[in-house]
C-alpha cells in the first residue's frame, strides 16, 4: 500500500504568523516537522501541501530550496488540497498531520499508521476522537477511497476546512481505530499556535539539547516533570484550539 504523509502548512495563521517558518532548536518548525514525519516507519513518502496564496510563496521557497516536496492548492477547503495533493503522488492511504505539531513523535505516528494497515476492515486511525496524547502528537490516517468519499460528499465548510473531523464526528458511517496512551496526557500541549507556545518548546528544547536527547515523548515527559514550570507556560490555552476557533496552520 502507498502510504503517503501529508503535512497542511501555511504563514498565515493570525494568532502566530510565519509560525512554521520559525526557528526551534536549530532549525524552522517545518523542517523540524518533516523530518521527525520522514521517520515514520511505513511511509513511502512525505510532502508538504500548501496553499495557491501569494504569502506563502516564502514557505514553497523554503521547501525547493531544502528538497521537501510541495504541492500547492486552496487555501479553506483544505480537504480539497488534500485529496489533490494525494492523487498527485498517488496515495492509497494519507496520514494526516499539522506543521504547527514540531515534536510530533514519529513512534507514536507508526503506532497509528500500523491500526490501519494492519487491519483490511479500518477506514480511518487515530490519536484523536477521545485524545490521550499530548496536544502536538496528533496523527490521523484514512484510506484515500474514504477521502475521495469525503470530497465527493461533504460540503458543509466546517468539514471541508477540518479534513477528517467529519469521520470522528459521524462514527456510525466508518470503521475507526483508535491509539489509545495507558496514561491520559492530553492536558500536555506541545503544538505550536500562541507566543506562549513557543517559549514552552523553546525551553523543551534547550533541555532536550543539554541531553543530547532527540524528543520522542517520553523524553519530553521526563523534561516537563522535571520542570513543571515550564508546562505551565501554557497551560492555559484549551486542546485543540484551532478547530474551535480557525484555520489550520
């Protein structure tokens, strides 16, 4: 099965703008995103879709400049760049995630991607639905007949902005699976959308350095607890604020 990430990106978020571009821990958020997706065992590829508007040609020249491949479509009805930047590369599955996620842990994700190619029945895997991961660890993976589903008949705004909230949402229509944490650490936030992100991962990250460590979950667990304070700086934006409130990243 081909199964292809990929990662919705924009600079026009209005709470951070450029945020993807920015730099962590030595390198732009997008760059830090793709390589941790590129690790993801069972991918056969990983690109970058973004949007046709003119503020986002800095990031398509950020990503030929660095080989990571990038397609260009709507800018709101992100299912439809999504199901066209699939049939570009010819997706039998998509794993769905956001570059505003810089610690997204590739473990995790080959966790998710496995629910669904392991089991011919699955429509659709993920780490949401009733979240037990960090905020940032988000992984969504469907069928691309399931997309192409979505796109052929869904027309409310909503769901064509959100690419697979219509799934979780109707769970009547689909087969889902879910990856499921042992511990609940959904109240963790680690994705990128507020200033006050950035300076709880810029901290994670100092300390993820000093260790030499590369950022997989667990480490980052270790961190916060050691550093509660730092979870803190955040910790007062709600999971998942984007759906409830704009565009993806």
């Amino acid at each position: 099965m081909n199964a292809v990430a990929i990662i919705q990106a924009r600079l026009g978020s209005s709470r951070l703008p450029g945020k993807v571009l920015m730099e962590l821990a030595g390198a732009p958020v997008i760059q830090q995103v793709f390589d941790r997706v590129s690790m993801v065992e069972g991918l056969s590829k990983v690109i970058v879709a973004t949007t046709v508007e003119a503020s986002d040609d800095r990031l398509v020249g950020y990503c030929d400049k660095h080989d990571i491949p990038c397609f260009r479509g709507s800018e709101n009805d992100v299912l439809d760049r999504y199901v066209q930047a699939a049939r570009w590369v010819k997706a039998d599955a998509v794993m769905r995630i956001t570059a505003d996620c810089p610690y997204i842990d590739p473990k995790v994700s080959t966790q998710v991607l496995n629910l669904l190619l392991d089991d011919d029945e699955c429509d659709y895997a993920t780490t949401g639905v009733i979240p037990t991961y960090p905020d940032g660890l988000d992984t969504d993976v469907v069928r691309m007949s399931v997309l192409e589903q979505l796109w052929e008949n869904i027309k409310d705004p909503l769901f064509r902005e959100h690419v697979t909230y219509y799934i979780p949402t109707h769970p009547d229509e689909f087969r889902i699976k879910r990856l499921v944490s042992p511990v609940d650490y959904s109240h963790h936030r680690w994705t990128l959308d507020r200033p006050e992100d950035l300076e709880m991962l810029t901290q994670v990250a100092a300390h993820l350095a000093e260790k030499s460590q590369f950022g997989y979950m667990e480490e980052i667990l270790a961190v916060l607890d050691e550093h509660p304070e730092i979870a803190a700086i955040n910790a007062h934006i709600p999971y998942n604020e984007a759906l409830q409130n704009e565009s993806e990243s």
